[in-house]
C-alpha cells in the first residue's frame, strides 16, 4: 500500500543530484577578477596573450590566484580587490599603449570561486540584483559637439542634393566644422539656394557675402535647433542603449541621464563586463560609398599617389587601402533590420540587411547609375572608420542585400547585435567605470539571508516538535525545496534581489503549510480508527487536492504579477512561481517516499511517530509519540 516503486525512488534521487549540482556553485561565493578581451576584430585572445598577461602581473609582483583563457578572454582571480585594481591598471599600461586606439579591453569583474568540474557541467551560480551583489556602473559622457557635427554634415548631404536637383550649377558645397559654406558664380544661383534653404532648412540661419566675382553664403545652426537637436541625439542614445542593453540580456538595468550630457548605466549581476562595455563603448555607425575608381584613386590605393580632392583612404580588415569618396550614401539611420548568417555558395558568415523605403530608393539608383563599380561599405566605431567589404556592384540593389568578408562567426553576431540596436546620434564615451556595492548596504544583504534561515530553522524546531517523526520528515521536504529553488534560479540564470528573498521567505510558508496538511490529515484518520498504513495512505490522497487547489490558486496570483509587473515586482513573483512548484514535488512526492521508505515495509505497524493525536470520543488522549 505504501510503497514507492523502484522508478520513483530513482526520480527523486536523480532529482536531489541534479539540484545538488546546480545549487552548488552558489556557496562558492565569489571573487574580484580582471578580465582582458580583443578590443578590434583584428586582435586575437588566445595562449600567447594569455602568457602576456601572466608576464605583466609577475613583473608587477602580483600572483592570480587563478587565471582562465576562454574563447573570447583572459581571465585573472585575486583573493582581494586591491590586488585587483592594481592588476587592472599595471595590464592597461601593458596591453593598451594608446588608449585612444586599444587592441584589448581590460575590464574589471567578478568570477565564481566555484571548482572546474562544476562549470564543465554548465552548473554557475544565479545572477544577483544590484541591491545583493552590486554589478557595474558606467558614467557615459556624450559628445554633443559630435551630434551637431554629424547634423552638419547630413545638412550639406542634403543641400548639396537639393542644389543639384534643382539644377543649380556652378556651386560647391563645403562644411567646416558646425558650418556650411556655400560658394556661387551668380547671384541667380544665391537667390535658389537662399529660397531652397527657407523652404526645406528651417533649423539653418544663413548669412550672405561678396568676395570678388563669388557669391558666399554661410549656413549655420540655429542655437534653439542645436539645443533641440542636443536633447533628441540623448534620448537617442538611451533608447539604443536599452536596445544593446536587452540584446545582451542583462536583467533590470537602470539608465538614466545624469546631467545635460552624461548617462549613468548600472548593469545588475552582469558578470562579462568587459563585453557589456565593448557594446555600450562602441558607436557603431554603418556608411555606404562608393569607391574612387579615377587614376588619381587606384593610385593612391597602391601608394604611389596623394588621396584625390573629395575622398578619403580607409583601411580593409586585411590592412589594404580603399580609397571611397565623401559623399554619403545611406547610413545607419535608413536600416530597419540586420541578422546574422552563413553565405549559401561560400559558407562564410554574413550579415544580412534590410533598409527602409528611402534607403533601399537611394540603393537601385546608385547601383544602375554605378553598373560593375565598386561600392564599400564602412563600419565606424570610436571615431573611426573601416572598411568591411568593398564588392562590385554586379546587378540592382533594393531594400535587402549582404556585407560579407573576413569576419567570424562571433564579430557577425556582433556587427548584427550594433547595427540592429540602431546607431548613435552622437559618440559617446566611458569616463568612470567602477563595480558597485549593493545599495541597501552589506546589513541588509545580511539581514535578508538571516531571516530565509532563521525563519526555516523555526519552522523546523515547530515541525519537529509537534509531529515528531513526521515533522522531522517535513522539514528535511522543505530543505528540499530551497534546494530545488535555487538550483532552478541557478539553471535559468535568472537574477536575484532582495524583494527574490522575501519570496523565499514566502516559499517556507506555503511549502510547509502542505506538510502541515498532510500530517493533520493521517491525524485525522487516526483519530477515526484507521490503521496507521491506511492513515498514511487515506491521509496523502486526501489532503494532495486541497494542496493542488491552493497551490494553482497562489501561482494563478504568481502569474498575474510576473505578467502585469515590473522590476521589483518581477523579481518577486519570479521567485514566487518557482517556489510553488518545487513545493508541490517536495511536500508531496518527496516527503511521501520518505515516509514510504520509512514505514511502508512495516507489515505490523501499530504507531506512528505524528504527535499527540486527541481521540474525541474518549476523555483523555492517545499519546502515539516514540
């Protein structure tokens, strides 16, 4: 009657390993690291930075208690973070010469102390909230000066169209620095382009003059466009790094401007910071031209030339010339949409993009005007310019085409990752990075876990005490339960706050009012006269539908909050949701094989160890404690 076949016992042992596993890495703790990773797509991490990095730290008299190389980075443990934070500045003077133009990023972090073999099987521990563990602060300076640089140009782009579309001859169309000079050989063309600029540039003031035979006229910004421009490229700016953000998958992050140009971001329980800065730093900015196929270009191209009037030499990934004209043709700005692939006929990862109406119109131009010309398409980040790919143009563009070439799988992802969260309206820079504490300060934290134990040590000394066997038996089900619990948040990596440990307060709640039902029922059966293997029995099946009922009805709640809620919230009702399901299977299956094992091979059974049971039909009561 009350046995477990052998199947069962194997699931819940199988269970016990697998949560054993994964919960463990949490008790590890962890440990303040430097992490050094490729800061351009032409620098490689592998053995032989590795042993740069060993060689910079012993020359510095500093030991790693551990140092790691994976696909992407080098990785430094210390035992304590000042030994980290003079390890980061000692690797920043040895791997990064010009700061202005690293080949490595040297980022502060945090790594598990966990052992080798725990991570070999995927096991690492659950992320925490800045309000636990802290994560990462960076303080972005945004160049405002930039953003109306870029306004600038984009106006004489447009204008020197306009003044062509218009059919104005004789003109020449310059920007130096915020302002656009405009120089004509009449007065007729000053008059068109003066009307052009009144019609289609309201954010432009212009200013008129002679100089010789020269008409000359100078457009600059408008202070009120500027300020208004400033605000826009912000805003911008923090709605694509919510969109980087997302991409990388870190869990509440907070962003928010500090001032008229800087942007505090936090990343909460991030632990690859120096991937998170290598995107947030990056100002990703794709351009399209065509290439400067004169005499003047190929030789320049080769070296035995200067770069002609109008063009500029940008440099391949394989460090050849590619001499490309000014003129813009589609940015950044006309893209909807950027994935990454595989070339069908090469095999070579690829990234495949999709403009919008005007960009794709701007594409079948230039490519029936530019038939077998070669047109590159340029990738800018910090400033500076690269060329990715330079191919023919061999038929009719539209909105949807590919940038293919030497690139990995890793930097395809990333260039898709960049180019999909939308470019930047203006660079922007990291100016302070540090790791943070957790803002409710280390009292709190300490607090939080206290009243998790305290409150499960009590409930245990209540259980024990007052159903005896049976009680001992609920307690090690809830035991249970927090490990299930933390092994799954472990498994989802999912991110734990302070509002997370007030559900697993709650959790010890519900899991054991479960027990608590089960033991008053077999109490119950005992008390009508049933024999203690049908009180166990009648007392399990009878009580597992008021605990399916209440359960479901709680989660229905769980659900209605991770739904509906945000932030705080959400880290609540996560923890909540969790927390009923692994009650259900260690209050009930758990404890009931448990109580199998224990007494179901007990053919003779006359007691059970549940507690004083009362007998109402006698006047005194039944003692069936051992």
């Amino acid at each position: 009657m009350n046995r477990y076949p052998v199947w069962k016992y194997a699931i819940i042992v199988i269970v016990l390993l697998v949560g054993l596993i994964y919960a463990l890495p949490n008790f590890f703790g962890e440990a303040p690291a430097v992490q050094v990773s490729a800061g351009k797509s032409t620098v490689k991490v592998d053995a032989g930075t590795q042993a740069r990095v060993a060689e910079a730290l012993k020359a510095a008299g500093l030991a790693p208690d551990l140092m790691t190389l994976d696909a992407t980075s080098v990785r430094a443990r210390f035992l304590s973070t000042d030994d980290q934070l003079k390890a980061r500045d000692v690797l920043q003077r040895a791997l990064v010469p010009d700061p202005s133009d690293p080949p490595y990023i040297v980022a502060l972090n945090l790594v598990s102390r966990s052992p080798a073999w725990l991570a070999a099987l995927h096991a690492y521990p659950m992320y925490l909230g800045l309000d636990l563990r802290g994560g990462v602060d960076f303080l972005l300076q945004v160049d405002m000066k930039g953003a109306i640089d870029k306004r600038a140009e984009s106006f004489a782009n447009d204008l020197r169209t306009g003044l062509r579309d218009k059919n104005v001859r004789g003109t020449s169309v310059n920007r130096n620095g915020q302002t656009i000079e405009v120089r004509f050989r009449d007065a007729a063309g000053l008059d068109a382009a003066k009307a052009l600029i009144q019609d289609q540039f309201p954010d432009l003031a212009t200013t008129e003059s002679q100089e010789g035979s020269e008409w000359r006229l100078v457009a600059t910004i408008k202070p009120e466009a500027a300020r208004r421009l400033q605000d826009a490229a912000l805003k911008q700016n923090i709605t694509t790094l919510h969109n980087r953000i997302n991409e990388l998958g870190v869990a509440e992050p907070v962003i928010q401007q500090q001032g008229l140009d800087r942007i505090v971001v936090q990343l909460p329980g991030v632990q690859d910071t120096a991937k998170a800065k290598d995107i947030l730093g990056r100002t990703a900015t794709l351009e399209m031209r065509l290439v400067d196929e004169s005499a003047e270009g190929r030789a320049a191209e080769t070296g035995s030339g200067p770069v002609p009037f109008g063009s500029e030499k940008f440099l391949d990934r394989e460090g050849r010339a590619v001499i490309v004209k000014k003129q813009v043709l589609v940015t950044g700005e006309n893209l909807t949409d950027a994935q990454p692939g595989f070339d069908s006929q090469t095999q070579q990862p690829k990234v495949d993009l999709t403009m919008d109406s005007k960009g794709g119109r701007i594409m079948r131009d230039v490519s029936r005007e530019n038939f077998r010309k070669r047109m590159a398409m340029l990738i800018f980040e910090k400033g500076k310019g690269e060329v990715l790919t330079a191919p023919s143009i061999n038929g009719e563009l539209g909105n949807r085409f590919q940038i293919s070439g030497s690139m990995t799988v890793v930097e395809a992802n990333d260039l898709a990752l960049l180019l999909r969260a939308g470019s930047l309206a203006a660079p922007m820079e990291i100016i302070q990075e540090r790791t943070i504490g957790p803002t409710l300060g280390a009292d709190n934290i300490e607090k939080g876990f206290k009243s998790v134990m305290y409150g499960f040590i009590a409930i245990m000394i209540f259980m024990c005490a007052y159903y005896a066997l049976f009680g001992v038996i609920s307690s090690i089900a809830l035991a249970v339960n927090l490990l299930l619990l933390v092994a799954i948040l472990s498994m989802l990596q999912a991110t734990l706050t302070l509002p997370g440990i007030a559900a697993m307060a709650l959790a010890i709640g519900v899991a054991i009012d479960s027990n608590v039902l089960i033991n008053e029922r077999v109490r119950e059966e005992l008390r009508n006269g049933a024999s203690p293997q049908a009180a166990i029995h009648a007392g399990y099946d009878r009580a597992w539908g008021t605990i399916l009922d209440s359960n479901v009805t709680t989660l229905i709640a769980g659900i209605a909050l991770l739904a509906f809620g945000s932030g705080p919230v959400r880290g609540f009702a996560v923890v909540h949701c969790i927390g009923i399901v692994t009650s259900m299977f260690s209050a009930v299956f758990f404890s009931r094989g448990l109580v199998n094992f224990w007494y179901g091979s007990k053919k003779k059974l006359k007691s059970l160890s549940i507690g004083t049971v009362w007998k109402p039909d006698a006047g005194k009561t039944m003692a069936d404690v051992k």
